[in-house]
C-alpha cells in the first residue's frame, strides 16, 4: 500500500500530458495564452493533434481542470535550462572571519582591517572575533570600542549584522557586504576584462615622429604650388 502511494506521489511530480488527462472536459487555454473555453476532453485532443501539439494539464485543481496546448518537449527544455542558469547564477555567501586582540597594535589593526575590506568587496560576510585573555577578560568594553571603529572604518562596504555580543571569552560581531556577491563578482569580471583590453591594445610605433608643424608645412606647400 505505501508502495502504491510512492508510485502516484512519483506520476503526479509532472503534469498529466494528453492521454493521460482522465476528466470528462476540461477549460481549455491556447497556444499563445488565448482562452477557448470549457471543451470536452476529446475535443481538446483533437486540437491538439491538429496543431502539431501536446494537451498539457496546467491546473489539475480547478473545476474543471485547466489544459493548455503546448509543445511539451520545448517546455521541458525551457524549464531545464531556466533552472540550469538559476543555479549558475545562484551564488552562496561565505562567512569569513577575521580574529584581532583587545590591545592590537596599529599596523597589525590596518593588516587585519585590509583582510576584511578585501572579504566585504568579493561579496563575503566577516565574523570579527575579539580574543580575551586573562585580565583582558575584565575589560570588555575595549573590545566593544575596537569593533565599534571597525564597523566605522568599513561602513562604505558593510553594515552591522550582528551586534558585538559576549561569547565566553570572545566577543563576536558580524559585517554584512553592502555588495552582493553575484554584484562583486561581475564587477571583478569586468574589470579584469578591461586590463586584459588594455594590454591587448596596440602600442604606438617608437620612432614615428608627431609634429605639430605638419598643417603648417601643408599649407606652405599648397602656396608654393600656386605661385
């Protein structure tokens, strides 16, 4: 019995397609989205076949059903390569993370702060760890002012996912990218695009001179030639 269920759980994933539509009549829909109206199921069958096409069940649920004359074959391939491209396109953000120590010094708060600018402009999110140790941990509030000025020094590129919060003997902040990542990436490819036009570019010819004085000597020419 389970095995039967399965079975008609696996037939109904795809719409029923000519034979296979079991109702007495049906709203039937045109090729190009023309309502014909409610037509005897044999009746769409034949049209169907007349035109070259398949009778597709669009809206099982209705009363009654709705058809609509399609070539299926096209439509399956559509869909195919619509997903195809959806799942091409779709672009999963990546959490970074980048740990710094309540009393950084200031090269190594730049180093770090370069890292998370460079995760932000590809489209990433960074988790911004401060580290705690021994009496550190009795003064949270410098790594509260350190994550504060670096949310500052980075809100061109990002926002404020998650507030700076207390984790045990770690306090974490999450930066959201302002830039989605699909965004970040075809702006990296258009500007290794254009480098790659740059170079390709045909450089001038050492040795050809250019002076300035060519229209004037043309000119010269021109009123020697009428005397």
């Amino acid at each position: 019995m389970n095995i039967t269920l399965v079975k008609e759980q696996a037939i109904s994933a795809e719409p029923r397609i000519n034979d296979r539509i079991r109702v007495p009549e049906v709203r039937l829909v045109g090729p190009n989205g023309e309502q014909v109206g409610i037509v005897r199921v044999e009746d769409a069958l034949r049209l169907a076949a007349e035109a070259d096409l398949d009778l597709v069940e669009v809206a099982p649920q209705a009363k009654p059903p709705v058809a609509k004359l399609m070539d299926f074959g096209k439509f399956k391939y559509e869909a195919a390569m619509k997903a195809r491209e959806s799942r091409k396109n779709q672009v999963n953000t990546v959490i970074k993370e980048i740990k710094l120590r309540p009393k950084i010094d200031q090269h190594d708060y730049d180093t770090k702060k370069g890292h998370v600018v460079r995760f932000l402009s590809a489209g990433d999110k960074v988790k911004v760890t401060i580290m705690f140790r021994g009496r550190e941990q009795s003064r949270p509030e410098l790594g509260f002012r350190l994550l504060q000025k670096l949310a500052e020094d980075v809100q061109e590129l990002a926002f404020i996912e998650s507030a700076p919060k207390q984790d045990g003997r770690n306090m974490v902040m999450v930066l959201g990218p302002t830039k989605k990542k699909a965004e970040a990436r075809a702006e990296d490819r258009r500007r290794r695009e254009a480098e790659k036009a740059a170079k390709a570019a045909p450089e001038p010819q050492a040795g050809t001179p250019v002076s300035s004085e060519a229209p004037e000597a043309e000119q010269v020419a021109v009123e020697e030639a009428a005397k």
